[in-house]
C-alpha cells in the first residue's frame, strides 16, 4: 500500500504529479507526498517595490512558503526584479508567485526581468483577451513559462469564467433529455475550463509536472464539490481556497469548512486562505488561520498548540484567557528558533484551563498544563508535566512563572 499516511478519521492524500516552486536554494514541492503548502498573497501595490518587499518577508516570517503578488500594469512589472533583490538582501529566499491578469502576454514579454524573477505564474483562463485573441495570448504565457523554465497555476474563477466555455455547456445542456440547473452547468464549466486550459497548455509544451490548477468559487458546498470533481478527473495538484471569503469570523469559518472537508478527502496540495483584512489590519492572519486549519486536521505541525477552555461562571477572572494568549504568542514568536534548535517542538501541547472542573484533567493529557483557580478554589495553580503534577504556583507572578516552566521543558 503506497498511500500517504494520514490521521485517523482522513481519506490517504490525493496522488498527484509534483510541482516544484524554486528561488535560488529554496525549493517548495506542491502535490503528493509533499506537504500541503501554505501559501498568501500581498495587497500592497506592486509598483511599490519596498512596501510589496516588506509585507512579502512579513507573510514568509509568518510562515507563508509561496506568496502571490499582483502583476497588473507596466510599472507593476518593472519592480518584481527590485522586489526580488530586496528580497534577497533580506535574506528571504520565498518564492515569489505573479498573478496575471488581462495583459499577462504582455507584460510577460516586455519584462523579462519580471519573467525571470518570478518563481511561478498564475494565469486565469477566463481572462486572457477577447476571445478572439484569447488563445494567441494563452499561448503567449505558456511559452513564457516553457522559456523561462516556470510552472504555472492555472486558475479559473467563478467571477471571471471563461465565457467560450460557458456558452458551450449552457448549448449542450438545452440539448439534454433532463438538463441540470444552472449553478450545475456553472461548477461544470470551472472544472472544464480548468482541465481543457491544462490539456492544452501541455499541447504547447509545458510538462504536466509544472502545472497546479485551481477552481475557486466562494460559496462553501460549491467549492467542496467543484474541487471534488477536478480531484477525479485530474492528477495536477490543486491549489485549494475559498475566494472571497469575507471579513473577520465569516471568512474564517466558511474557509475552515470548506478546506476541513476537502483536506478531509485528501484533496488539497496547497492552500490560501483568503480574508478581507480589516482596514489597517495583519495580513499575516490568512497565514496563521491557514497553518491552524492544518495543524488541527493533524496534517501539518507549526507551533506547539495551546488548549484553553471557554471559561464559565466558575472563574474568578479572565486572568486564564489572558495567560492562554500570552504563552500561544510566546510560544510563536520562539518558533523561528526553536524549529530548527529543538526539533519536534511544534508538537508540543500546553493546556492552560479555568477551573478544578477540567483544569487537572486537561493538563494531565497536554505536555505541560496548568490548572488555574475557579472562584470558589483556593488560590493555587497546579502545574502539570508529562502526566504528573509537579510545582503548585500562587502569588501575582503566575503568568511570568509559569511561561518560564514551559521555556525550560522545550531547553531540557
Ligand atoms: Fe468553566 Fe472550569 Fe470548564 Fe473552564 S474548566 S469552562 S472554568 S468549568
């Protein structure tokens, strides 16, 4: 049996060809027994080479290994080579993906310097020209790719479907005995336009092991079943997302629906998590509440989980939240160190837990737990490692205390 092994509960990965994604000595292999890639997407302009620069160390810091950056005018274009430089000299070595839309033939040709630094472009078939122009320019972009040694994403959109495709199925469809309804003829034609654009991007040469595709709708069943279908009828690796997720908790409780129930199938080689970020706020978000996604489906280990109950009425204050809080923050920004200094870290689980309720039960099954007082307790907080209670904490320095104890089991 040479399935991937997978958690309990989950179908064995999809095999799929694999694709690899490099920048200099950084190689991110997409598909099969590789892991499922995080990936993200800046919103800076790219024109602004600095400020794109940035947010791109930014997302890679937070653990984006590909990130995606617009490539939508000329002086977009013209910085991608000064955006790789800074890059770079940053000492960030992360793939850098251009996302073409409309003019992609051109700016492909007139900037090969863009071409060149770019790791991976992702073009959308549905809007590569008018459709009389549509298969010269396609074609353009498939031979930039094979000339520059790229693989792409091709990835078809739900706003932006190829209207050639469409037209097709909704003709074929009048002509069947039971026609199926619309939105049934609309996820045929994403996965159609998605395989026929594959079929023949390899007809002009590029090798079937530089292609991901992706079919992103925003509505969660039907992009479990769109996806689904491109899972059987296709062994390209799939780029996997929900677009247009939305704000805040919206968005990232329809995209953990959506991928949990494909992941689940072992559908997926990687995944973005796309959320409309609050004005000013972190786009690194769509990184964490992707490696989140993977770390609770028991598929990818990031950084060491913390279990926190809800609390109740039981607690004497939110001091037990704010501890939570502080040690999966501490436990995160050591995470670039730890990784490489105490292999395995990642897999470590620390529960910190409200009350006697299941404060000492909780604690017993994490690595190290801490069982703080409800209101009706005594002041003290057992600490709990590997099953065993050890030290008890009191006083107003538990927080400080007990993060120092959970610095000295990852050092032991
Ligand atoms: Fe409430 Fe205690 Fe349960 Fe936390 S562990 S939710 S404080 S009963």
């Amino acid at each position: 049996n040479d399935s991937i092994p997978m958690p309990v509960g989950a179908s064995p990965r999809r095999r799929t060809r694999q694709v690899r994604v490099r920048w200099d000595d950084n190689e991110v292999v997409i598909g099969s027994d590789g892991p499922v890639v995080v990936q993200s997407m800046t919103n800076t302009d790219t024109a602004e080479a600095i400020a794109t620069a940035i947010q791109t160390r930014a997302l890679a810091k937070a653990g984006s290994e590909l990130v995606r950056i617009t490539v939508n005018t000329p002086a977009a274009a013209g910085e991608v080579g000064a955006i790789r430089e800074q890059l770079d000299r940053m000492g960030c070595k992360v793939p850098l993906v251009g996302d073409f839309h409309y003019n992609g033939h051109k700016l492909l040709h007139d900037f090969p310097e863009c071409a060149a630094a770019l790791s991976k472009y992702r073009i959308n078939p549905g809007n590569v020209g008018s459709s009389s122009r549509r298969d010269d320019n396609y074609r353009a972009m498939i031979e930039a790719a094979c000339q520059y040694d790229k693989p792409v994403r091709i990835g078809v959109n739900w706003g932006s479907l190829d209207q050639a495709v469409l037209a097709r199925l909704m003709d074929a469809n009048s002509k069947r005995a039971n026609p199926w309804d619309a939105q049934a003829v609309m996820r045929e034609a994403l996965v159609t336009s998605a395989i026929e654009s594959a079929q023949e991007a390899e007809r002009i040469g590029l090798p079937g092991d530089r292609i991901v595709l992706s079919a992103k709708v925003s509505n969660v069943q039907d992009v479990v079943a769109v996806y689904t279908e491109l899972a059987s009828r296709c062994d390209y690796p799939l780029h996997v997302g929900l677009t247009e997720a939305g704000m805040g908790s919206k968005g990232i409780v329809a995209s953990s629906a959506a991928l949990s129930l494909l992941l689940q199938k072992g559908i997926g080689d990687t995944i973005r998590i796309s959320l409309t970020p609050e004005p000013g706020g972190d786009r690194s978000k769509e990184v964490i509440v992707a490696q989140e996604i993977l770390q609770s489906l028991g598929l990818r280990s990031f950084a060491p989980m913390v279990v926190a109950c809800p609390g109740c009425g039981r607690t004497s204050s939110t001091f037990f939240q704010e501890l939570a809080d502080r040690i999966q923050r501490y436990l995160r920004e050591q995470m670039p160190v730890w990784s490489s200094q105490y292999p395995g870290v990642e897999n470590m689980h620390v529960a910190v837990m409200g009350c006697i309720v299941n404060g000492p039960g909780e604690s017993k099954h994490a690595d190290i737990g801490i069982s703080l007082p409800g209101a009706d307790e005594s002041p003290v907080a057992p600490v709990f490692i590997d099953g065993e209670r050890t030290v008890t904490l009191k006083g107003d320095h538990i927080a400080e205390e007990f993060q120092a104890i959970v610095e000295n089991y990852v050092v032991k």
